[in-house]
C-alpha cells in the first residue's frame, strides 16, 4: 500500500474511532427518539467509516479512483461491503448481525426517525422498542461494531514513532498534502 492510501485508511478509521467516541459520550443523554435515532446514526457512520478504511487498504485502485468510488458508494454500507474482499465480507457478517439497513443517515432528522419508528396509529412500537430503545440492542450494535473495527486495525498495524522537528522533511510533506489534495478536486 503506498503512503497516500495508507494516509486515507487511517483518515477513515480514526473517523470510524471518533464516531464510537461520540456515542459513548452522548449514550446517556439520549432521552428521546430523536437522540436515540442519532446514537444509532453515530454508530452507523462508524461503521461506514470502518469499511471505507477497509476498502481503501483492499482495493488495487490508485488512491485518487478508490477515493472516488467511496464517494460514489455514498453511505450505503451493503454497496461499501460488496467491494471487499471474501474474508473481510465474511467478518463483517460474523460481526455486525444487527439488521442494519433499517438505519439510513436521513433517520438524523427528527421528523424522519418519527415517521420511521411510529406505527399505523402515531405509536411507538416493536420497531422503536426493541431497537433504538432497547440499550442491550444498542450495546450489542456498538461491541459488533467496535470488534470490527479491531479486524481493520490488524490490516495495518499502528506506527507511532518520534522525530524531531529538524529531522522532517518538509518537501516530502507538501508532496504527501499535495496528492492528498489532487484526490478531492
């Protein structure tokens, strides 16, 4: 893997650790099945978060095409796993057994996960309670996700060396940003 791919996985990941994070933090203020549809959004990005940092290190696609086929696939986690590989499908499916694809990014919106979790009459049902509201369901989504994102960190092990600031090379830095950039534009 070369280094831009190897800067963009771990953007991805680190993304994919800062949505776990936020959920641990916002987890016991969640009175509401706005707050609650949002936890549940948090754990969502996370794990689109996590395959995008796995598709990036699996891909044989340069840098600049694997990032344009993440944007293209959106967040839509069923088309992100398509593209890994056998193995990584297969952990995925041992791992994440919520049935996620009844969580879209839009369930962020109040009115949204309203419409979504109420039933025929304006009540809140099964679907409410024995999901978003249910915190061993939301505790089981979160572990599955968190042991998920422990098989992506063994795709790259982490690094964390000191340099002195004398010792860096600014050239090969403004190159690194350089491609970084190209990607987006």
């Amino acid at each position: 893997m070369n280094e831009i791919k190897k800067v963009l996985f771990e953007y991805f990941l680190n993304d994919a650790r800062d949505y776990l994070l936020r959920y641990n933090q916002l987890e016991e203020s969640a009175t509401h099945i706005g707050l609650r549809s949002k936890l549940v959004i948090e754990l969502m990005f996370s794990l689109e978060c996590s395959l995008k940092a796995l598709f990036i290190f699996e891909t044989e696609l340069d840098e600049k095409r694997a990032y344009e086929k993440i944007k293209k696939l959106s967040h839509n986690i069923q088309k992100i796993v398509d593209n890994l590989t056998q193995n990584s499908k297969n952990e995925f499916n041992r791992l994440i057994t919520i049935d996620f694809d009844n969580y879209k990014v839009f369930h962020r919106y109040m009115f949204e996960s309203e419409m979504a979790f109420r039933e025929e009459f304006g009540v809140l049902g099964e679907k409410y309670y024995n999901t978003i509201n249910n915190p061993q369901w939301r505790k089981s989504f979160y572990n599955g996700i968190q042991s998920f994102i422990k098989y992506v960190e063994t795709k790259i092990p982490f690094e964390f060396k000191m340099q002195s600031f004398s010792d860096t090379d600014f050239e090969k830095e403004i190159s690194k940003y350089n491609r970084l950039k190209n990607i987006i534009s």
